[in-house]
C-alpha cells in the first residue's frame, strides 16, 4: 500500500478577496508552519458580471477549481483542509463533493449556497454579526441545527473587520488564527 503524503490545505478566496489578504495569507501561513501543502486558488480573474449574482459567481469560480484542482489526487493525503472565504465557501463545498468528501472545511463569512455542504464534525464557520450576504440569525440557526461550531463577532459584517476601529480588526484575527491552529 502506497504510503500517504503529506497534508494539504487549499484555499479558495472570495469575490475582490484574494488568498493574499489577511484572513486568507494567515490561514497559508498557519497550516503551512504545521507541515501542510498549500494551493492557493486565483479564480478573481476570470469573475465577469454582476458582483451581487452570487450563483453566476460561484459557477465561474467552480469552472476554474475543476481545472485547476483536477490532477490532484486528494485521497493520497493523510488530512485534507479547505479554507474558503465568501462565494468560495460554496466553491470549497462543491470541490469536497465532487473530488474529496472528507475535506475537513473552515468557513470563513459563508454564503448561503454553502450551507448545504456544511456538515457536523466536518467544518468549523467564522461569520461577522453584521453579515448583509447570510444573515446571523439564519447562520446561527442553521449550524445550531447541524451541530456545526460557529464563531460569530459582534459589530463587524462580511468582511470581518471594523472599518472604526483598526485593534478590534487585529483581534479579531488573532482569534481567528488561533483557531486555524487548533482545527
């Protein structure tokens, strides 16, 4: 029997949120100092139309991960993670169903299409109470249900960040890369 590789960590960026952005390059560099491969997507590029037709969005984005993502064979991995942010939350969810179901997933500011990929014991979701893309309520309600850990922050929204208050910013990152290191 093949012996497994090492572990992988993919991240899947958001619309406008590139993998070189806080919440994203943090991710990278925490599961990377812990001996994971990291794949960084890049599908920004090819986004065209609306900003606010999320479908649309997450189909575009989805056509270029089965691209890109279709000579990896997941399952030679002892642990596989996917962290996504935004629309690639459901790009994240749809890659684990067609290519690996046991990703393990971070969600971070999910979309509503995600929802039906997240899974108890699988994942761990990160959300502003502010969110105007997925409502709290509707999110809390939801991984309440499923048994889904969820970490919602007072008083910042999808970006995850409070536009007043630079240090509350910084802290709620430090958080969130405290929680990257214990997943």
């Amino acid at each position: 029997m093949a012996e497994k590789k090492n572990k992988l960590c993919v991240l899947f960026p958001g619309r406008n949120y590139s993998c070189d952005k806080p919440l994203l390059y943090y991710a990278g560099r925490a599961f990377s100092l812990r001996g994971y491969e990291i794949i960084n997507l890049d599908y920004n590029s090819v986004l065209k139309g609306d900003k606010e037709d999320i479908p649309s969005l997450i189909e575009q984005a989805w056509a270029y991960t089965r691209e890109a993502l279709k000579e990896i064979i997941f399952s030679d991995y002892e642990d596989v993670v996917f962290v996504s942010k935004s629309i690639g939350t459901a790009v994240a969810g749809k890659t684990a169903a067609e290519f690996y179901k046991r990703a393990r997933h971070i969600y971070l500011t999910p979309v509503a299409e995600a929802l039906v990929y997240m899974k108890r014991g699988t994942c761990l979701v990160v959300a502003g109470k502010e969110d105007k893309i997925l409502e709290a309520r509707k999110l809390k309600i939801y991984c309440a249900g499923e048994d889904i850990a969820l970490k919602q922050f007072d008083d910042v929204g999808h970006s995850l960040e409070d536009f007043k208050d630079m240090s509350k910013t910084l802290a709620i990152l430090t958080v969130i890369i405290r929680m990257y290191g214990e997943f």
